[in-house]
C-alpha cells in the first residue's frame, strides 16, 4: 500500500461549486458500476483494499467535513455533511480505486440543502446523518437526527438533487423529542443515524444510534438489553410498515487516562437482501490516542423478528430480536491504517464492482470538524467475498 501522506499529496479538490450542474466535475470512469441493491445478495466475507485520507479544505470559504453518511450510485459518490450550522449541506465526490489501491478520492461540489418552502435553513432544525440516492425517483432521501434537547424532532426527508426538500416522512410518535420528562422517547444524540433503501425497493429503513429512553439503557462495558428500533417507512404511503428490534455490543473497552466517556451505537445499515442487512456498529471510548473506536460490520438476519411497531416498550416484554453474526472487524486492519486510528466511521454504501467483477463496499468517517480533537476523513474500501 502507499503511503497516505504521498497519496494525499496527489489529491485534487476539484469544482468548488455549490451546484451540482457543473460542467467541471470530474465523472469516475465504471462502465460496470453497481447493480441495484438486489442484486447484492451474497456476501460471505470482507477484504481490505485500502485507506485514503481526504485532507481538509474548503469550498468558497466553508469547510468540508462531517462525512455521516456516503452512497455510490450509477457511477456517482453522495455524501452527506453532519453539520446544524448553515450551509446544511450535501456533497458529490469523485472516488475511484483498483483491487490494490485508491487512485483518487476528491469532493468535486456541494448542494446546499433547503427547506420545505425552498429557502436556505439558516435557523437549523435538522443534524443530518445518513443519505441515499433512489434510482427510481432519481432524488435524494436522508435522515436528520434533528435535536432531542431543544425540542426537534428526528426526521426523514427527500430532496431533489439540487437541494429543494419534496416531502418529510411519517414517522412513528415514539421516535418524536419528549420535553416533559426524561421517561421516554430518543435519547439526544442517538435517534436516525442509519438509512437503506429496502431490497425490494418499495421503502426507507430508518435506524436509532440508541435504544430509546423506554427499551433499555445505553450500552456500557458490561453486557446489558440495548436495542434499537429499525423501522421501515413504505415510499408510497408515507407511513411507516414494519419495525424490528437489533441488540448493541457492549461497549468494547473503558475510558482510559482519567476520562469517562464510552458508547456505543447502530450508526449505518444496508439490506442486501429480503431481511439481510449490513449494519456498522461503532464503540467509543474517551482518553485514547488512537482515536478510541473499535468498529465492526455484522451481518443481520431480522426474518423471524417481531414487528415492533406496536409495542410500546420493548423493555420487560417478550419478543424476537434480529440475529447478527460478526463479518468484518475494523480492529484487523488497524495497523494497516494511518496513524493506527480507525476513526469515527459512520457512512457505509456499495461501491462500483473490481475489474474481476467482485463486489465492494465503503466506509467513511465523520471527523467532526475537529471539534474535540484533531480526527481523518477516512475513507476505507473493502472487496465482497460471496
């Protein structure tokens, strides 16, 4: 593998240009790109290819970053940026790579993002988190965890691909910001990282970080009954149909040099089959200097779990959650990656299909805008083994 730093030094950050209409852009060259989702549907493991780190920048004076959510679709790369400041936002990427190797990886524009009567949101109440691009309609849909604190609730929204909102998603009582008391409902922070387009293409899989406040706790380093709700809202309708229940890991290892903050939670999903999904769950722990995440990708089969929609609180009752089988630890090729960190990865998606036709998949990370302390736009693609 070359190195990051040579191959970070040879990146192009092309088009800075707040529309997606622009003549400049560089398209990746796949004349095979990814088939539909449904066609993906054997997956025994994960191999590692490579790792590519985007270097901050900026476009006409905003800082790029943020990096929740990704999607590859017919030759094209979507990212979503987790940000409540203005501009709220989307970017197209230019990503390419081989069996060995990255060969590029540059946000080519960004897409501001409006609201439902068609200006810029400057008073923000939406956190997006996780976007797809729907072939079918040729728009946009994502997820916005919105502000459990203040009051906003989580939501599911379509766009068209220059930004302008088309409609917002029903979405079921439960999941909306409870201000009276701290008995129910998400928690702050933890509500709609994960989104799918469905396998048989009729509808959205929305997924919790977190199990709400009524269905359990929040992971600690201890096992205990975590689950998180993964729901799904039917495209036609509006509403949503059918709902499951997923367990989290405990949290994979204690806060360490004094610090105490550990989590762990669902951040991304994709059904790869009828009730066949991949889901990328994410532990952190604080005071760790190599970045304190331990990431994993299982394997989910929710075909005998119960429908939960229905149920109130999924704490005290009898159900059927979905199964998970381990596929792919992020700890394996930790000494593989820059400055040994698996950083704070959120988006996963399909990418284009290897020249041998074996299918990939990518991963990214959100690195916060280096808030807290300095993080990667960490980009790492992996080959399916069927």
């Amino acid at each position: 593998m070359i190195q990051t730093v040579k191959r970070t030094l040879c990146i192009v950050l092309l088009c800075w240009s707040c529309s997606s209409n622009n003549n400049d852009t560089v398209t990746v060259t796949d004349p095979d790109v990814t088939p539909p989702v449904s066609e993906q549907n054997t997956i025994g493991a994960l191999e590692f290819i490579d790792e590519f780190i985007i270097p901050n920048q900026e476009i006409d004076g905003v800082a790029i970053g943020g990096f929740s959510g990704i999607d590859y679709q017919n030759g094209k790369w979507y990212i979503i940026c987790d940000t409540s400041t203005p501009p709220i936002r989307y970017y197209e990427a230019a990503i390419s790579f081989d069996k060995d190797i990255f060969l590029k990886a540059a946000i080519t524009s960004m897409i501001e993002i409006k609201d439902a009567t068609g200006n810029p949101i400057k008073d923000p109440p939406v956190d997006p988190e996780a976007i797809r691009f729907d072939a079918n309609t040729g728009t946009i849909v994502y997820t916005s965890e919105g502000s459990i604190n203040n009051g906003t609730d989580p939501a599911l929204i379509e766009i068209a691909t220059q930004g302008n909102q088309i409609k917002s998603f029903t979405l079921p009582d439960n999941f909306k910001a409870n201000t009276v008391d701290d008995l129910s409902g998400p928690r702050h922070n933890g509500v709609l990282e994960g989104l799918s387009i469905s396998f048989d293409d009729k509808g959205y899989w929305i997924s919790f970080e977190l199990p709400l406040v009524e269905d359990g706790p929040e992971p600690t380093t201890t096992d205990t009954e975590s689950p998180v709700r993964i729901t799904l809202i039917n495209k036609t309708t509006g509403q949503p149909e059918r709902q499951f229940a997923y367990e989290l890991d405990p949290v994979a290892r204690e806060a360490a040099l004094g610090t105490t903050f550990e989590v762990n939670g669902l951040v991304e999903i994709l059904e790869y089959d009828e009730n066949q999904f991949l889901a990328l769950e994410r532990s952190f722990s604080s005071g760790y200097l190599d970045g304190g995440n331990v990431v994993k990708i299982y394997k989910v089969d929710a075909a005998n779990a119960t429908n939960t929609l229905s149920i109130a609180t999924l704490s005290g009752t009898t159900y059927t959650k979905a199964t998970k089988t381990l596929l792919f630890n992020f700890e394996t090729i930790r000494s593989q990656l820059t400055n040994t960190t698996v950083d704070n990865l959120e988006g996963i998606t399909f990418g284009p299909k290897l020249a041998d036709g074996s299918r990939t998949i990518v991963v990214i990370s959100d690195n916060n805008f280096n808030s807290f302390f300095p993080q990667l736009n960490q980009l790492i693609a992996l080959k399916v083994v069927p």
